[in-house]
C-alpha cells in the first residue's frame, strides 16, 4: 500500500466521513472529489485507502484519474 513518512493532519472530519463513504454497504461506489490543484485530493484519498485497508483487509479502494 502507500507509505508516508508525514502525519496526515487537519482533516479528520472529512477523512473520516471519506471513509464511512468508503466502508459503507456493498457495490460498487463512486466519489469524485474537486478542487484546485495542490489542496491534498490525492493525499486524502490514500488517507482513506490505508484506513480502509488496515480496518478491513481485503476491500478494494481503487484511485483512478478521470482524465
């Protein structure tokens, strides 16, 4: 998975409601995240990525770029 030496700091409220997103029921989910360049998308979302994996090992949380 992702390995970062920084602390993910100043957003636990949106991590975690990114990761009850994330977590929640079965299927397939969609989450589009938008705002300017450098704000820390990329870096929430494998925030997300290594919660999810470490709460519950084997869910899926792919990163995809729409472009």
């Amino acid at each position: 998975m992702f390995h970062h030496r920084a602390v993910f700091v100043g957003r636990g409220d949106l991590l975690d409601r990114v990761s009850a997103f994330a977590k929640g029921g079965k299927g397939s989910k969609a989450l589009i995240l938008s705002a300017p360049g450098g704000i820390g998308k990329t870096r929430l979302l494998r925030a997300v990525a290594e919660r999810v994996e470490a709460e519950e090992p084997g869910r899926l949380v792919r990163l995809t770029n729409p472009i």
